[in-house]
C-alpha cells in the first residue's frame, strides 16, 4: 500500500511534467516525443520499484517496419515497453483514448493511431489507415489479446491484428512479458514492485504471405510467447 501511495504520488505530476514538456517536441517531429516517451517509461518503472531486463535485442529487425505483437497482463506493459524497445514505434489504440483531455491530445502528437470500432464502416477507415502507415514505414505495438488477462496467463488472440500484418507485408516481432502481472494484476489497485523481463522473439517474415493464412500466422505468434512465459512459469 505505501509503495502504491508513493508511486501515485509521484506518476502523476511526473507524467504531467512528461507531457507538457514533451508536446513542444513533437513541432520537430514524432521521433522526439516518442523518444521521450522512453524516458517517461523508464523513469516510471524506478518509481514504482521496478526492474527491466530486456532479452533477446538482436532480434530486432536492423531496418524497416516492423508489427510488435505482446501479451498484455498489466499497466506496465505499457511502460516497460516504452522503456524496452530501442526502435521508434506508434502505439494502436482504441478512439476513446484520443477524446482523454491532453492524453489524447499527447498521443495524436506522438503519431499512435486510432482504431474506431464504433462501427462497421469506421473500424474498416481504421485499419486501412493502418496499414498505410505501417506500409510506408511506421512501426507498431499491438496486444493482439485485445485486453489485459485477468490471471497472466495467455488469452486468445484477436484475427484482427494478424489480418492488419498480412495486408501491411511487414514482418512480426513476438514479444513477452514475464512479470508484469506481479507487479500490478489486472483488477489489483496495489503496486508490488519487482522484475518485469521483455523477451524479443526471433521475427516472423509475411513477404509475399497472404490474409487467407492470418490462423497460420497467429499461431506461429503464439507459440514463441506461450513458450518463454511457460518456462517462466507464467503460461
């Protein structure tokens, strides 16, 4: 409870100082909030008590856009993800963010990119805006779960975000998470600290791979991130 307290004490003015900052620096491009979004990220897991270690760097792609695929088990996700990829990237998400008073208005200055599934005809706008960034050279986080799991263990993975990959012809870069669950579970109020670990998996290539194998794909996503949290003991 203490830890919690003191981190909420601290996060919130930290994350305001962030985002007042930082907006200016999206006048010289994206590139220079998102870096400072790395920051932000970093500097929120020392608050929190928290500890990253990052496995597995030299699968990143060496150029080119990539989609980023995790698990999503906690908040944290978010900052230790920010803090553990070293390659620009653009988060996906839902529309309902973007209307938050001066979060949304950071996020739409860092470059993420709306997904509107307000209806049919919106969610369809989305994904082809989508995949026209990530065409032209935009990285991308995606959980493919679509929410946070509830107990840490790995949930079913939406098609949607497989099919987004294919039509995009970018590569997949499997992502784990192991320990961001103890740090804050899904429906916990209270922070506990500890070791998150971000395993980079071995890329999965799409060149000239086409939507009609999106299963195919999205089990090939999966099994690398069910195997390493398995031997973490968090599968």
């Amino acid at each position: 409870m203490f830890r919690s307290l003191i981190f909420l004490l601290t996060f919130v003015p930290w994350t305001l100082f962030v985002i007042l900052t930082g907006v200016p620096l999206s006048l010289l491009g994206a590139d220079y909030l998102h870096a400072y979004a790395r920051i932000w990220g970093r500097v929120s897991l020392w608050l929190a008590g928290v500890r990253l270690t990052i496995i597995g760097r030299e699968h990143l792609p060496a150029a080119g856009p990539a989609v980023y695929m995790a698990n999503h088990t906690s908040n944290f996700d978010i900052l230790a993800l920010f803090a553990g990829i070293p390659a620009q990237f653009r988060w996906m998400a839902k529309a309902e963010l973007f209307r938050i008073p001066l979060f949304g208005f950071a996020m739409r200055r860092a470059g993420s990119i709306s997904v509107d599934r307000s209806s049919r005809r919106n969610s369809v706008l989305s994904m082809r805006e989508a995949v026209r960034r990530i065409a032209s050279g935009t990285s991308v986080v995606i959980f493919p779960e679509g929410t946070r799991s509830p107990d840490g263990t790995l949930q079913k993975f939406k098609t949607g975000s497989f099919t987004l990959a294919l039509q995009a012809q970018v590569p997949v870069v499997p992502l784990a998470l192991v320990g961001s669950n103890e740090v804050m579970p899904k429906h916990s109020r209270w922070i506990r600290g500890g070791h998150i670990r971000l395993h980079i998996l071995p890329p999965i290539a799409i060149a000239g791979r086409a939507v009609s194998e999106r299963e195919a794909l999205m089990e090939e996503v999966r099994r690398p991130i069910a195997a390493a949290l398995q031997e973490a003991g968090q599968g």
